[in-house]
C-alpha cells in the first residue's frame, strides 16, 4: 500500500498479504515514534491493526505450521501491540469498538498474544467510555474479552489477583451486568487451572 492510497474515512485499509500490513504499520509506528504528524500516523496504525484475535495472530503470532507471523520478533518492551493499546487520538468508541473485537475470543499463547494486549489498563484507567462500548456486546462476547484478560499458563497468581481486585471495584460501580460477567469469567478461569499450566 503507499502513501497515495492512506485515505481519510474509517473503512479499513486492504492489504495483499500479512508482509505488506506488517510493512505499513511498521513503517508508521517508526514515524509515530518522532512525532512527525503523530495523529496522522496514528490513523494509519488503528486502521492498519488487525480487527480480530484470528488477525492479530496472523500477524504477531507463531504456529507450528505457519511459523512465525511477520511482527512475532518485535521486542515485547517497545512493539506495535503496546502501543496499539496506548493511542489516544482514535474517537473512543470508534477506539473501544476495534480494541474489544480484537480481545473477543482471545487467549493466551507464548507469544505476543497475551494479557488481552493491554486492554485491562485501559478498562482500569477510562473505566466509564470502555464500559459503554463493551456493554453493547453479546454475554459471550463480553465474557471471553474478560477471560482472555486472565488466561495464561497459571491464570491463579498474585498479579492476576490484583487486576481483578483494582477492575471489580470499578466495574461494581460502573455497570452491575458487567461486573457480573467479570467475576463469572475469572471464577471459572480459575476452576478450570488445575494449576499445573497448559
């Protein structure tokens, strides 16, 4: 794709293959980085990003018959994915809506693929625009954003137990389905760890 074709709606950006979306957002994440025309930069990112978990495994993860995805050696200290999960010039819904679609039947994998990309800071630090954007999702959509916030090798552990802590404080007070699914998803995380990993 070049620069001629970035357009200015929301529709997303066409790729011939997972090398070329690779590319694109690398080459605008290395821009973003110098803050020439940040926002800009930024657009291209969101609308480049993948809008499914099977997408963002296409492109960050590895598989024992594909091997690795093209981003899958991006350093986990400073790749696309953290800061995917930090871009604050996206309209939140327009935000929210692709960052919850991604997490939606999400789980964890030795890779990239991890911890909900990050979505739980954003659930804990902008509680009330992400609730109401992932309040209009199905139970079982909602339900598998939260378990992919968890799930892990050892979904019982102190950090976890933290996330969980600091997110039902909030979600208690921000919207009660919510909460309930929260706490459904983790309690049932944590009966099915045998604590042994996978």
């Amino acid at each position: 794709m070049s620069d001629s074709t970035i357009i200015n709606d929301c529709s997303d950006y066409t790729f011939k293959d997972e090398k070329e979306r690779a590319d694109t957002l690398t080459k605008y994440f290395q821009l973003a980085k110098t803050n020439k025309d940040k926002a800009y930069c930024e657009r291209v990112i969101f609308y480049s990003f993948p809008n499914t978990f099977d997408g963002m495994m296409r492109l960050f993860g590895y598989d024992d018959v594909t091997q690795a995805a093209p981003l899958y050696s991006m350093p986990l200290e400073d790749n696309l994915i953290t800061y995917f999960s930090s871009i604050q010039t996206i309209p939140k819904d327009i935000y929210y809506n692709k960052y919850i679609s991604i997490c939606v039947n999400g789980y964890w994998d030795a890779d990239n693929i991890r911890e909900a990309f990050g979505f739980e800071k954003r659930l804990s630090g902008d509680t009330k625009a992400v609730c109401q954007v992932l309040s209009k999702r199905t139970d079982k959509e909602i339900l598998s954003v939260f378990r992919f916030i968890f799930d892990g090798p050892h979904p019982k552990n102190d950090k976890n137990a933290l996330i969980y802590d600091d997110l039902s404080t909030k979600l208690k007070r921000q919207d009660s389905r919510l909460f309930g699914l929260f706490k459904t998803a983790y309690d049932k995380l944590l009966q099915e760890d045998d604590g042994h990993g996978e």
